[in-house]
C-alpha cells in the first residue's frame, strides 16, 4: 500500500525563524500533493498544493518544494508566527480523488 | 467561502448503540469522504462517495456504513458502536476531476463510545 510519512514528529522554532517540514512518500505514481494546516480542536486547512511536474511553488510565507528523485516534498515557512503553531500534515494522490495522508509533524513557535 | 459542515463536535454515545454522524457542504462537490484521525496513524479514509447514491470502501470501512440521498450530504453510521471506534472523524469534500482537487474538511466530530 500507499505510504507517506513525516521525518520528525514535532519541531520547535523561535518566532521569526523559518520552518522547514518534511515528508517522504512512497507512490512514485503521485502526481499532485497539498499541505494541510491542522490548529487544535480544528478540521485540516488547506495551505498550498502542487502538482508533480512542478519542483518548487511559493504562496504567502510558504514555500512547497517536491523532489521527485528521492520523493520527498517539504514545507517552509517564512517568518514563523505564533499563529503558525499547528500541526501539519502532507497529503498525495495518484487518482486525483483519493488521497493518502502522512502522520503529521507538530508546529510549536517559542516567542 | 468554502465550507463543510459537520452536525456535531462532540459525541458521547454507549457501546451498541446506533451513531449518526452528518456531513453537508455548500460548495457543490461531487466527491464526499469520511476519514477517522488517530494519534500517530494519521487520517484513514472510511468511505468515499463520487455521487449522489453512490459509495465506496476505503481502508478501513468495517464497522461503519454510509449514505449519500442529496448531492451536498454524507452521513457515516455506525451500526452498533464499539469502543475501539472513539476517534475524531473528519468529512470531507472535492470536487471530481484532475484539475483541482483539493479536499475541504469539517471541524470534525470527536466521539467517545463508553
């Protein structure tokens, strides 16, 4: 079956530092991959998305970078803010309708 | 602005009982999903629907059933609850097709089966 992980559980990082979270997936049939944002008591938020032949695509303070080499996706964000603090998650799918999570990496921004 | 709205955030139900668990969205999508969250395995996708009538298995359906009358709504029923089946679960919602397929989530239902 479909496998996708995140290297490190949790990630602690000073406020205005940037953040960089990883994922690992195993399907190298994926072809299009988004990055939820998950605040406690919360559903997943979208943040950003890309498709397999793209390598890097930025949005507001995100940065997704795909390595289809070595499959492996990571999310960086600029600045980090306390309102960072979440957990966040990657996601993938070959179909473009089912789609298989990672675990999640836990967020906490130190002010 | 998108949105998925799912009837309860917290649940507290007794072992056997029948649980109903409702999931509407606004925005019109074809494709319906019931996924459960666990620490540490992540969101495992239960049920999935494509269209009004329609269901299919995901992972780990045993235990639960679904029904999808009207385009916008998805329910998740657990026939006879069970402990082991407390858990945040989350519906979903895309649209169908390659071109865009983001999957917009509920606040999700957390249940507790005593």
């Amino acid at each position: 079956g479909e496998s996708v992980g995140l290297h490190l559980p949790t990630l602690s990082v000073q406020e205005g530092d940037n953040s960089i979270i990883n994922c690992a997936y195993s399907n190298s049939a994926s072809d299009y991959f988004i990055w939820y944002k998950q605040e406690s008591g919360k559903g997943p938020q979208f943040i950003i998305d890309i498709r397999s032949n793209m390598d890097k695509r930025q949005g507001q303070r995100v940065t997704v970078l795909l390595n289809k080499t070595v499959k492996h996706l990571s999310l960086q964000i600029a600045a980090t803010q306390p309102g960072d603090s979440a957990v966040y998650f990657c996601a993938e799918t070959n179909t473009g309708n089912q789609f298989y999570f990672g675990t999640g990496t836990s967020l906490t921004v130190i002010p | 602005d998108v949105k998925v709205t799912q009837s309860s955030r917290y649940l507290v139900k007794r072992t056997g009982e029948k649980v109903f668990l409702e999931c509407v969205q606004d925005m019109d999508h074809e494709n319906m999903f019931w996924y459960r969250q666990d620490p540490g395995l992540g969101l495992r996708l239960i049920y999935f629907s494509y269209d009004v009538k329609m269901k299919e298995k995901g992972d780990i359906p045993e235990g639960y059933s679904v029904s999808r009358e009207k385009k916008e709504r998805f329910s998740l029923i657990l026939e006879s609850a069970s402990t082991n089946q407390t858990s945040m679960y989350l519906c979903a919602s895309s649209s169908r097709g390659r071109v865009k397929n983001i999957q917009y989530f509920g606040a999700g239902t957390r249940l507790s089966v005593l």
